[in-house]
C-alpha cells in the first residue's frame, strides 16, 4: 500500500471522526436548542413567560376580550392540594391581572414543589408575559403548610387575531430528587 | 489502535489462505469472513426475533388471554422490534457491503480490516446483553416449574417498546434499561466503525478507472447510508446517555420535574430513527437494483437519477422526523412543515420506483429466486410507500398513528423491503460465494410461501388499524378478532417458510465446505455487470483483485 | 374565505360518493360523527383512491413486462438506459399530485388547531390504568376505569361482554351539537386520548397540555382506545363517551352536583 494512501485513508478517518464527535456533542446542544425553539414557537405550550418589567407603554386592546381558563395538576402521587382560586376570567389583550393559586402540603414532611406551565393554544404561549409566577423556582411547604401563590400576567397585544381562548395550566411536581439551590420566588405569596 | 498498521495488514496476509477453526473466525480481517460472520449472526437473530414475533401474534390469536402476561406481552414487541432493527436488518446489509464493496469497487479487502474485525465482534455482545434480562427471566420461569425460585426479585426485560419513549423508559423503567442502555452503546459504536470502514473504502480503495458515476448503485446506496449512520448513530448514542444519567444522575433532560420535556426525548429519538428508516433501506435499493438489471439483461435505467434521488431521500430524511409527532401537539407551522417535506420524500422514492420498473421493461427477463424477490419487494415496498405517503397527511396522521395501520405500513417496508431486499441478495450472490447452486425449486417455493404469508400477516393489520385497534396491546375487542386470526395464520406460516432458507443457505455452505465444484460460470446469471461477475472466478477465492484491476468504460454499465 | 374554501373542496369530494360507501363495515376508517372526522374520512379515501391510481399505472406497466418480456418468450434486451425527459416528468407528476393533496390537508390541519368558542371544557389526565374527566367549570370530577370483568379476560371459556375491553364504569358525557374543548394532560408516562368516531387523537404528556376538539352531531355511545404505549395494561384503558341532548346533560350535571363527593375521586386529598 502507498504511503500517498495511506496518508488518504488517516485524513479520511480523522475528518469522519470529528464529524461523529460533533454528532455526539450535537446531540446534548439539541438540549438548549429545543428550549429555544420552543420558547420562540410556543411548541408543547411553552414560552417566554418572565418578563421583569412590564412595558409601560402597552395598552389594553379593549376591542378584543379572550377568555383565559386555568387548570391545575397534581402530577404523581404525593399529598398535595392544588388548585387555582380562579377558574377563568376574560381580559383584553395588554390588561394585567393578577390571580391566585391555592397550594396545601397534606403531608407530614416538609416538600419541594416545582410547577411546570403549559399553555395552549400553542400558537399563543408567546404572548402570555408574566411578571410575577410561583413558578419561577421551587416552593417549599412545611407539613400542613397552605398557601395562595401568585400569577400576575398579561397577553401581549399582538396576540394573533383568530385566538380567542386561551389556556394556563400548571402540573405541581414533587421536586425533592432535583433540588436547587436558588432562593425560591415568594414575592407576593400569601401564607394562610 | 494504530491504523496505519492496521492498513498495512490488507497485504500481510496476501499469500496465505484462511486460518483454520475458531481462531479464523475470531481473528480474521479478511472482509469476505467479516461478511459471513455478520450474515451468519443476523440469520441466527432474524430467527430469535422471529419467534418473539410468533409468541406476540399468537397472543393475539383471540381476544382473552391465550398464553402470555401483558408484562411478558410489551417484553416481546420491544425485543422484536429492537432485535429486528439493530440485529438483523443491520447486520445483513454490513455483511453484504463487506463481502461485495471491496470486489465491487476492485479492491482487495475494506481498507481498516483490523477495525473491521473489531466492529464485528462487538455486536454478538451487544446482543447478548440486551437478551441478558429476557434469558434471566426465562431462566427463572423454568426454574419455578421444576419448584426453584432462580431470579425471584430480578426485574422486568425492557418492555416500552423500540422507541423507549420517555418517562415510560426512564422514571417508570426497569432495572434492565441499563442493559439496553449499554448494548445500544455498544451497537452504536460497531455501526460508526463500520461506516468509517465503508466511507474510506469508497473513497480511497477504489481500483484506477472505477470512477465516482461507475460505481454500481449497491455501493452507492452504501455509501449514502454510511453517512447516515456517522450522522445519527451519535445522536441515538447521546440520547441513550441521558437517559442513562436521567436514571442515576438526578439529571432531568426528559423528566417535566426538574425542568426537562418528554417530548424533547422525542425529537432526539426521531431525528436518529427517521433517518434510520433510510439505513435499513438504502443498501436494499442497491441491492435491488443489482439484481433487477442483471436479471433483465439491461442497463439499470436511469442510472445518475438513481443516485441523485438516493442522496435526496437520505437529505430529506434528516428533516422530517417529526412526522412521528403529530399529535403530541406543536404549532400549526411546524406541522405544516413537516407534512410538506414528509410528502416531498415520495417524489425520489417514486423516481427509483419508475426507474426500476423502466430497467424491467424491453428486458430479457429470466425469474429466478433473486428476481422473484426483487419483483416482490417492488410491489410490496410500492404498496408500503403508498401507506407511507397516507401516513404524510397530518390530519389522517391523527387517525393512523398508533394503530395497527403504522404497524402494516412499516413491516411493509422493512418485511417486504429490507429483508426481501436481504433474501434477494443472499440469492443472487449465494452460488459467487460458495460455487454452488442452491435449490431454485426449493428457493421458489420460499420465496412463494413467503410472499403470500407476508401478505396474510401484514394487509389486514391495514383494516383492523384503520378500524381502531391500537398498536402494541395484548388483547383486542372483539371485532378484530377475524383479521387477527387471519394475521396469526399467516404469521405462522411465515415463520415456517424460512426454515427453508435456512436449509438452503446451510446446503450451500456444506457443499462449499466440502469442496464441491460445479464448475458455475463467472456471470453466474449472465448478465450480472459488477466486478465480482466479470472480473472474479466462482467461487470467488479467499483473496480477491490482489492486483490492481484497471476499469475501463465498458465495466460496470 | 378560508371556511368557504373548506366548505368547496369538501362538498367536491362528497360528490365524488366516497361518504358512506365502506365507513360502516371494519376494513376502513369510520365516518365518523363529528365534521373533523367526516374531514379526515375525506382526505383519507382521496389519498387511497391517488394511491390506487397510480398503483395501477406502475404495476400494470410491471406486469405488462413480466409478461411481454421474457426470455423464454424469446424476448432480447433492448439498449436504452437514460432518458432525462421521462424523468422530469416522472418527478413534476408526482410532485403536483402531491401539491393537489397538500391543500385540503393544509385547511383540515388549521381546523384541528382551531380551538376557538368552546362552549365546555374538559380536562382529561391520563393515568396509568384509566382516564380521569373533569370538567372545569362545572366542578365535576371523575375517573373511568376498565368495566370488562378481569375473569372475561383471562378465562377463555368466558363468554365475553359485547363491548369486551370497550367498556367502562363512568363514561364521559357531552352535550350533542356544542363544541367541546378538550385539555389533555397525564400524570405519569405519556398516554393517547383516541376516539376514531370523532376523528380525535391527542397525547397525553405529564407536565405540559394539550388540546383539541370535538362537536358531535348525533347522540350515541362511542368507544376509543389509549393511543400510545403505557405500560403493561395499555390495552385495558378504554374511553367511552356518551352524547346526550343538552336537557339530559343538564341534568346529568345536577345529578353529579348533588352526590359529588360520592364519586369515586382516587386522590384521598383532593
Ligand atoms: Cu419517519
Ligand atoms: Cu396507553
């Protein structure tokens, strides 16, 4: 075999080689990427929720009223009470308004709670902006402990003209296995 | 590893024939022994797969339980259709592309034969580890029948299907994900090998004149699945590896609860699995284009469309995974999105379709085993692509998907396609290897018994699917219970018509042991335009194009 | 413009008689009761009877040779092997077939999306091994499990209920001719909330929702199936829905309101 291929066959081998490792890395870079789609498209209800401050400059399109409907969700088994304190309300894109969820550890542990939002329909969880969300971090219920927690949002104006309802859902999960070390968001949390 | 040794040894075993017993086996670099050693291993997993399929359909026999838990039920379609996918249909092409590409393209062995052996023999350990938990529970079912409790407390094999979605795979998995894990690991990196193997074959080993448009249609549906495989193998690779860390590390790539998506490990799979429809059918199209030009005595047609809609299909196929997605909700465009280029994929798939048919017509056509097979995979791969382009259709994608419809429409494909791709293959190239001629009457009858089983097993999964039984359950309302009977009989018949085969392939390869010669033409078929046909004796030797063969235009067209 | 699009390319497809002609028997897809399943029937059969034409122009051409053209018929290859015009054509066809099938698949796709002026929502969480309703404004709750006796299951001798496996003990109830919203949600692996007579399929994921919809026009008792692998008793998560005329739904809600916490909730807390 000559030295001419053999030098070929290396250069070949290295090239494929990086192209496999970049696949691999690929992969894991999928992870960001997907969030980022998904935070811009909306896609499995997803959006770019947390906005610090609210524009001052957006105005209520008093033209058009959606109706927002809430539901919540215990995921898993574990003794939890979770519920929104409002069932649905109709808003004009660009009002904000501020509802409640209740929250009940029932169990004699102290748990971490996470809340996942979701929102459909998908195309609208782009403009569902809040400023205020329990969450934003996890929440920790002492045994017993109740609270209402709160949700201060409003829906961007530009929201696409054929939605007309609107849906805010959150699953509560038991996030004990992925604790984080974060100071959790309690801003205007009740403790009743 | 020190490749460049590794090149050196294609030429240090220029002069002598093959080692003798197991240590040939075990130590071989020599390409046409890789090839049989992969051919030999997916034979033997085509039948264990085959007879989970077997214990799935005839669970399905009638409504109630016939014999087996739903648990054991959900083990056997995950190991059949995992086994299936990565331990036959995968091997049997990569022991084709090493016994052929080397002869095909005039070269004297894969260009990384160390490399080679070492890809090899990886898999029978992949696969011993992925059956590990299956066997430890068999082993203790048998225990308990003769009153020993072997295994009591050992869990379940993997039972979540081939696609292992997440959290079903990982938060609600058992024990035995790990094995899987660790054999996909282990697949992966033969495949990645391989490929490697292949892609620098192709592009360095090529004899002088065997330019990039001579190259037979086999090597260039290989060559295009290679960089499937180096593309998405590394991906199922880093997507198994989080599940792995999602199980022990307390990461949360697919758990909602620390912040990951289920649906992100969907499209991590669906980007490595679409495109790995393609890895299981692209060398099938080259093969079937080998065989349907050697048997008309013709040109293939349309030779540089060919390979213009083989690269198209394998482009397109990267960008339309999530298909497999529709109803776990996404925005409108995306949807749209992805039905148009889903769609788009039938254009070249009907491209090679025509062509072959056009090779067909104006020929001079003999039909014997191979050809049969090539013209039932060009019916039935056909009627698979028309479930195929239904299946595009987003808004009936919403009826079909997770029925039996699904489950007709890819054993189709990969039934009627991949394997009868295989079986023509095996057919056609069996007398080159071995010198010998197989039983055509026995071999018609295989292929007959096998083609009309196939139908009865696969085309009423069409209506019970359409009707709405779901994919993937032990037991059935009644009003399926005819067409399942009817799918069972088939199943069952299906199953023993490949016993055939088997002794077919194991009659030739006795005569070859024992060395008999039947003094086979080169052209075996006499129209075969390859290298291996007009350029190598039959048998073909150990060692094959150790001089360098000069390719002129006349060659390979 | 859009909806009288729709309404065109649809009532051409109808006049084409491929309605009823094959949903009553168990070979094909149902009709169906809603328009979005009378949709999806429509788009289906058109992409059949596409496929079968031109099935029958590739496989004739294929049998026509394998006839005319063989050897032992004393047939001589011809020489030809490229014709780049054949081939344009043979890509163009295709593909504006395919364009022509886009465009109702296109308006029916924007229909499952449109979600718009529900007049009741449902809240359906799937768990392993049953469905759990709710329905969100009016505060009733409720699980549905598997009605099919485990012993008609696993004894063959059994006869077997006429809805073997297609039956429960609390079905959902809607309402004939209102729009219903549905929210789709699991609490444990991924399940698929699947009603073939509504032309209805939606996952189920833990932690996000989904939604869809349904207007059923007659009022019945349909049946589906979990859509996606579960686990071990997949099979055994039947959907059953009722429609009633809107007086009985009324009522059905009064009865419901009356002895809620009768109602077999599952989760001792809430
Ligand atoms: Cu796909
Ligand atoms: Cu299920």
């Amino acid at each position: 075999m000559t030295t001419d291929r053999k030098y070929k066959n290396k250069r070949l081998i290295w090239q494929l080689s990086v192209g496999v490792v970049f696949m691999f890395g690929f992969c894991y870079l999928l992870v960001p990427l997907y969030t980022l789609i998904c935070n811009h498209l909306g896609i499995n209800g997803r959006g770019d929720f947390f906005v610090r401050d609210v524009d001052p400059n957006v105005k209520a399109d008093l033209s058009r009223t959606i109706k927002v409907d809430f539901s919540t969700t215990v995921h898993g088994d574990f003794p939890f009470v979770f519920k929104s304190v409002t069932h649905h309300l109709s808003i004009h894109p660009g009002e904000k308004k501020l509802v409640y969820f209740y929250a009940e550890n029932q169990s004699a542990q102290g748990i971490t709670v996470q809340a996942i939002p979701s929102i459909t329909p998908d195309d609208a969880a782009k403009y569902l902006k809040k400023t205020q969300c329990f969450c934003f971090t996890q929440q920790y219920f002492a045994p017993g402990e109740r609270a209402d927690m709160p949700v201060y949002f409003y829906l961007e104006p530009n929201l696409p003209k054929e939605i007309k309802e609107v849906t805010l859902s959150y699953s509560l999960f038991d996030a004990r296995q992925y604790l984080k070390n974060e100071k959790p968001y309690t801003e205007g949390r009740i403790d009743l | 590893m020190n490749l460049t040794d590794d090149m050196a040894t294609a030429h240090d075993h220029a002069d002598h024939g093959p080692a003798k017993g197991l240590k040939r086996w075990l130590f071989t670099t020599n390409h046409k022994d890789i090839g049989t050693l992969y051919l030999l291993l997916s034979l033997t997993m085509f039948f264990v797969a085959g007879i989970m399929a077997l214990v799935v359909r005839i669970e399905l026999f009638e409504p109630g339980k016939v014999w087996v838990t739903p648990e054991f039920f959900n083990q056997m379609t995950t190991l059949h259709g995992l086994i299936m996918v990565f331990g036959v249909i995968m091997p049997a092409m990569a022991g084709f592309a090493n016994w052929m590409i080397p002869m095909m393209v005039g070269a004297p062995d894969m260009a990384l034969p160390r490399l080679n052996n070492w890809s090899f023999w990886l898999l029978p350990f992949a696969f011993l580890l992925l059956s590990l938990p299956l066997l430890r529970e068999l082993v203790g079912m048998a225990s308990h029948l003769i009153g020993l409790n072997l295994f009591a407390g050992a869990g379940a094999a993997p039972d979540y299907g081939w696609t292992f979605y997440a959290p079903l795979s990982t938060t609600y998995g058992p024990d035995s994900t790990d094995y899987m894990i660790f054999a996909i690991h282990m697949m992966g990196i033969s495949s990645i090998l391989a490929a490697i193997n292949i892609v620098v074959t192709i592009f360095n080993m090529r004899a002088p004149g065997m330019t990039w448009m001579r190259l037979p249609m086999f090597v260039w549906g290989w060559l295009v699945t290679a960089f499937l495989l180096l593309a998405v193998m590394p991906v199922l690779a880093g997507c198994v590896t989080m599940m792995l860390m999602d199980r022990h590390f307390h990461t949360a790539f697919f758990e909602a609860a620390g912040g990951g998506d289920p649906i992100l490990f969907q499209h991590i799979f669906w980007f490595f699995g679409h495109p790995e429809v393609y890895i299981l059918i692209l060398p099938g199209f080259g093969i079937i284009s080998e065989v349907v030009q050697t048997f008309s005595r013709k040109r293939l047609f349309g030779y540089s469309f060919m390979v213009a809609a083989t690269i198209t299909i394998a482009f397109l196929g990267y960008i339309v995974w999530m298909h497999h997605m529709f109803t776990t909700g996404a925005p409108y465009a995306a949807q749209l999105f992805f039905m148009y280029a889903t769609m788009l994929i039938a254009v070249p798939t009907g491209v090679k379709v025509f062509n072959w048919v056009t090779t067909i017509f104006k020929g001079e056509l003999t039909f014997e085993t191979p050809m049969l097979f090539a013209l039932g995979f060009l019916v039935m791969f056909t009627i698979g692509g028309f479930s195929g382009v239904m299946l595009a259709i987003a808004p009936a994608d919403y009826q079909y998907r997770g029925s039996y419809f699904v489950v007709a429409h890819f054993h189709y494909v990969l039934v009627s396609g991949s394997l009868f791709a295989i079986f023509a293959g095996v057919y056609f190239w069996l007398p080159k290897w071995t010198g010998h001629m197989y039983n055509e009457t026995l071999g018609k009858w295989h292929f007959w018994l096998s083609a009309i089983s196939m139908n009865l097993t696969f085309f009423p999964m069409h209506f019970v699917g359409l009707a709405g039984m779901p994919r993937r359950i032990p037991d059935y309302a009644l009003q399926f219970t005819n067409f399942n009977q009817i799918a069972t009989v088939g199943a069952v018949i299906f199953g023993l018509s490949q016993l055939l085969f088997l002794a077919i392939v194991i009659r030739s390869c006795q005569k070859h042991k024992a060395g008999v010669n039947e003094h086979l033409p080169d052209n075996v078929w006499d129209g075969g335009r390859s290298l291996e046909w007009t350029r190598l004796p039959t048998p073909v030797p150990y060692h094959t194009f150790e001089t360098v063969p000069e390719i002129g235009p006349n060659d390979t067209h | 413009m859009f909806q009288w699009t729709q309404k065109w390319v649809f009532a051409l497809l109808s006049c084409l008689g491929m309605q009823n002609a094959l949903a009553e028997s168990t070979v094909n897809m149902p009709y169906g009761v809603t328009r979005m399943s009378h949709d999806i029937y429509n788009l289906h059969m058109i992409t059949f009877y596409i496929c079968c034409g031109i099935g029958v122009v590739v496989f004739s051409v294929l049998f026509y040779s394998i006839y005319k053209y063989r050897r032992s018929r004393g047939a001589k290859a011809a020489n030809f092997h490229e014709h780049p015009g054949v081939e344009i054509i043979w890509t163009l066809i295709p593909f504006l077939i395919l364009v022509g099938l886009a465009i109702p698949a296109t308006i029916v796709l924007k229909d499952i999306h449109n979600t718009n002026e529900s007049d009741l929502i449902i809240k359906i969480t799937g768990y392993q091994w049953k469905w759990k309703y709710e329905y969100l404004d009016q505060g009733i709750s409720f699980f549905s499990n598997l009605a099919t006796p485990q012993i008609q299951i696993d004894d063959p001798q059994k006869t077997k209920n006429e809805w073997f496996l297609l039956e429960v003990d609390n079905p959902m109830v809607i309402p004939v001719h209102k729009k219903v919203k549905i929210l789709l949600t699991s609490n444990d692996v991924i399940h698929d909330w699947w009603l073939p007579a509504f032309g209805v399929k939606q996952d189920a994921i833990p932690g996000y929702i989904n939604e869809n919809w349904i207007q059923v026009d007659t009022p019945g008792i349909y049946r589906g199936q979990c859509g996606e692998l579960c686990g071990a008793y997949h099979g055994f998560m039947p959907i059953v829905v009722q429609v009633v005329p809107e007086e009985e739904f009324e009522q059905w809600v009064a009865a419901h309101m009356l002895n809620k916490t009768a109602v077999s909730n599952g989760r001792k807390a809430t």
